[in-house]
C-alpha cells in the first residue's frame, strides 16, 4: 500500500514526533514512535493515502507533550537538573553565612520539585550530586585554606552533615509520595 | 449553543473509562480501540491519537492494562493492551459509581424541567 516515499512521509513525521519528545529516554521513545507507526500504517490504509492520514494526526508537539506528562525526564534532562542542584548547593556552604541557609531551603524545595516533576529517581539523583558537591567544596575549603576556614564544632559538623544527607532522601521521598498518591487513587473519570 | 470547551471536559473525564471498557472482551491495539468507541458511541467519541495512547501508557503505569507486542500475519507488529485483574477491579467500581454519577445528574436534570 505505502511506496518508498509514503514510507519517507511517515518517518519524516515520526522524526519530528521522536524530536519533540527530547526528555524522554531513548528506550520509551523507541516504545513510542513504533505505536505510532503501526497507527500511522493503519490510518493511510483506512484513508486511503499517507497524505490523508497526516493531515488526521495531531502536530508533534502536542503528541510530545502529552507523553511528557506520564514518563516524566529521561537521561538527558536528569543530568541538567542534577548539574542545576548542584550549581546551587555550591552557594550553601556554611562560610557564606545567612545566603547559605537560605540557598540551602531552596535546595530542599528544587530537589523536591525536580522529584515530583521528573520522579523519585532523579529527585534522588539531584539530592544525592548536590549534597556530594557541597560536602566536597567544604572539605576543599578546609584543606587548602585551613587559616581561613577553621574546622567546626562537632555540633556544627553534624548539622552540616544531616543537612547534606537528607537532600537526597527529600528527593526520592517526594517523588515516592507522588507516586503512592496517585497509585493510590480510584479511577477517575 | 454549547461551550464546546465543557463538552470537551465532559468528554475527558470518560475517556479513561470507554478505554478500559473496550478491553473487557479481550486483548485490542490502539487503532482498534479509536475505531471501536467511535462505532460504538456513533461518532461521539472520536479520540485523538494524542488522547488516546498516553492514556493507555498511564493506565499501564498505574497496572490496569499491561501491553505486549505481537506481529500479526502480515509480519506488522502490533501493540496488544489487556486488562490485568487490579484493572478489571478498578473498572468495575469506577462504572458502579459512574452509574451513580449518572443517575443523580438526571434526577436533578428531571427536577429542573
């Protein structure tokens, strides 16, 4: 039914489909765009011509963000958000005063967000590179300033720690409530 | 004349149902589903390609419908959906209250007449 160049039509508008689902990881992508071919096959057969059957089919875009909405990020956008997290637990190193509990509150509120957005998985991730890079800058501070940077109280010390700790776990909880929540919920119609 | 935004929502909030409904007789593709609530329903559900498949991959996620690829005599492969148990569960309290939902809409329709 579908020559070389109604098959060129429909992997032109599947590219842009799989284009369009930049977050997503390949493997769900894969997943996706073969459905969507098998749909597109149909469709033309049903119609009569590929022509016919893309004018029926909804832009890529809005394909693309209709998916979004139920797989969340892929490898790609993780590694950014993780690299936002810890670009922003640089600024709450306790040397930087009254900024950095500040900064570090805000962390706690992207890492979450970045869970609930994206999943327990990379909430976790995000948490988990940014409490490694603020304890890292920390201890680089000691070591290679110690005049300047006096080691802290154990007290201090502590708190530091629990607090660099914890990102991680608020960013896989929040996400892990999420999911138990709609898991959880009667189907809605 | 009718919003058809409000149609549109009264439409939305049964698709999830027509979807897992198609299912109860046995195991169907996409294509198939779109064409079987259209007949069905005379051409008021006419569900969209953008509608129609995140919805299935959610209802997958949540563990109603699990999915298996399967290629057909033509050697096309085909993604089958099949209602798990917890899904045939969830379907039926979601159409006893739907019954419930319709019921109490038309008595308060009856009254206002």
């Amino acid at each position: 039914m579908t020559g070389p160049s109604a098959d060129a039509q429909i992997e032109a508008y599947l590219g842009r489909v799989r284009k369009a689902m930049l977050g997503l990881s390949s493997g769900t992508k894969d997943g996706i765009i073969g459905e969507l071919r098998e749909h597109l096959t149909e469709l033309a057969r049903e119609n009569g011509s590929v022509e016919a059957a893309l004018q029926q089919m909804e832009q890529p875009s809005k394909l693309a963000r209709g998916f979004a909405d139920v797989y969340g990020y892929g490898p790609g956008f993780a590694a950014v958000l993780a690299a936002g997290g810890t670009v922003l637990s640089l600024l709450t190193v306790p040397s930087l005063g009254g900024l950095s509990v500040l900064v570090l509150l805000l962390l706690y509120a992207y890492c979450v967000l970045v869970s609930l957005y994206g999943g327990k998985k990379i909430g976790g991730l995000c948490g988990l590179s940014a409490g490694i890079a603020r304890a890292a800058l920390v201890a680089a501070q000691w070591y290679m300033q110690p005049g300047v940077f006096a080691v802290p109280e154990t007290g201090a010390l502590v708190l530091f720690a629990l607090g660099s700790a914890l990102l991680p776990v608020a960013g896989v909880l929040a996400g892990e409530a999420k999911q138990r929540y709609i898991k959880g919920r009667p189907l809605e119609f | 004349m009718l919003n058809p935004e409000w149609t549109a929502e009264l439409k939305k909030g049964s698709i999830q149902l027509c979807i897992m409904a198609t299912l109860l007789k046995g195991r169907k593709y996409g294509f198939q589903m779109i064409k079987e609530i259209r007949d069905l329903s005379k051409g008021y559900f006419d569900l969209k390609e953008g509608t129609l498949y995140p919805a299935l991959h959610r209802l997958e996620q949540r563990g109603y419908l699990r999915s298996e690829w399967v290629t057909d005599e033509g050697g096309t492969p085909k993604k089958y959906y099949v209602l798990t148990d917890e899904g045939r569960k969830a379907l039926a309290a979601a159409r006893a209250e739907w019954d419930r939902l319709t019921r109490a809409v038309r008595i308060v329709l009856e009254a206002g007449r």
